[in-house]
C-alpha cells in the first residue's frame, strides 16, 4: 500500500477478479490493484465531467488499469485489518467519512459541498466462485452497515446507516466449484467470518476516528 496524496494505491499482489460499484472499471473486471482519489470541491466544480477528469488524471499516472474510488475524506486517515479464519485470510482497507451519513429508506435534503464517504476495499486471499464473491460484496456492505449503526449516530431521519456515496471493492482470485473456488461466503462460513470481521473492525477504527475529529 503507498499513500502519495491525493493518492492511495494498493497493490493486490497480482493479477485478481474484482467485483465494484467503483466510478472507475466497476462490475467484474481484472485488476492487480485498487486506488482511492482523493477530492476536494475545487477538484469537481459544477458542470465537470467527472469520468472524464478522472479518466485523464488516472491516463497520466499510467493507472487506467485499476479499480478507483473517490473520497473527499483525508486519505491519510485510513484503516487496514487482515483477519484469518482456518485458513482464509481476509484484508479490509478503509477511508471512513460521515459527513453526508443518511439513515436508509429516507434521504436527507444533500449540500453538495458535504460529501464524505465510506470507500471499502477487500482482498481474499482464496479463490472464490463469482456468486461468491457477490455474496462477499453483501456481507462486507453488512458489515459496514453494522459498524456505522454501532456508532449510534442519530439524523433527522433516524439512525446512520452509511453515507450518500459508499463504495466496496472486493477483490478475489477466481475459481470454479468444480475445480476448488470456494462457493459460498455467508455468515456460516470460514470467510463470511473473516470477511464480516476485517470490514467491521476497520469500519469501526475509521468511524471512532471520524468521531473524534468531529466532535462538538
């Protein structure tokens, strides 16, 4: 991992299938790391083309082969947590902001210069089917969700649930249940486990982080 600000660039260590909602190369795609831009208002004025500026900015850092995520959060404040569980290791890198928190199934009226995100990115170090690796997308968004709720931090429309502009990248080396990928990541299993603990523990750091800094 380098921090070169705006910066974050993580090397996976190798050529992996990775499923996102990112701006940049999302779905299924294969990629060797996952970047964080970080941006300031000045970075996306009004009328800007965002993919275009961002596609421009990653040509010349020789980067339009990554996953990339954008955070208006301080990429110096991020949080890394690698759990294992009989066997199956699972690494969590997180930039945590909750500047625009929304509580869900009610939006709150957005001021556009408020953005702070929650960027999530996941490296499972085994080979996974691609329903599995979907099914790994939905526990890391629980286990984001639950660290936010455990934060107890109560909007006008309830309680926080995450922000406007999340993200999560999970990264995973690809396989078939005939040949050995695992086929299942649900809470029962050995990398629901890991999985649900490195989101949480590293949700909860950069929530606790954010806190702090925020305080009245």
């Amino acid at each position: 991992m380098r921090l070169d600000r705006p910066w974050l660039d993580w090397d996976l260590g190798g050529a992996h299938r990775v499923l996102s909602f990112a701006p940049h190369r999302p779905g299924f795609v294969t990629a060797t790391r996952l970047i964080w831009r970080e941006v300031r208002n000045a970075d996306l004025p009004p009328g800007r083309d965002v993919d275009a500026w961002l596609r421009g900015a990653l040509q010349a850092r020789g980067a339009l082969d990554a996953v990339v995520m954008l955070t208006a959060r301080d990429i110096a404040c991020h949080d890394l947590l690698r759990v294992e569980v009989e066997g199956i290791a699972v690494t969590c890198l997180a930039t945590v902001g909750l500047t625009n928190a929304e509580s869900i199934g009610r939006r709150r009226v957005f001021a556009t210069d408020a953005f702070g995100t929650i960027n999530i990115g996941v490296r499972i170090e085994a080979d996974l089917t691609a329903p599995a690796q979907i099914e790994a997308l939905s526990i890391a968004a629980e286990a984001r969700t639950a660290a936010v709720m455990a934060a107890g931090l109560h909007l006008e429309t309830g309680l926080a649930t995450g922000t406007g502009t999340d993200c999560i990248a999970v990264a995973a080396q690809p396989g078939a249940a005939a040949s050995g990928g695992l086929a299942h990541a649900g809470l029962h299993t050995a990398l629901g486990e890991a999985l649900g603990a490195a989101v949480h523990g590293a949700v909860a750091r950069g929530v606790a982080a954010w806190q702090v800094e925020n305080a009245s």
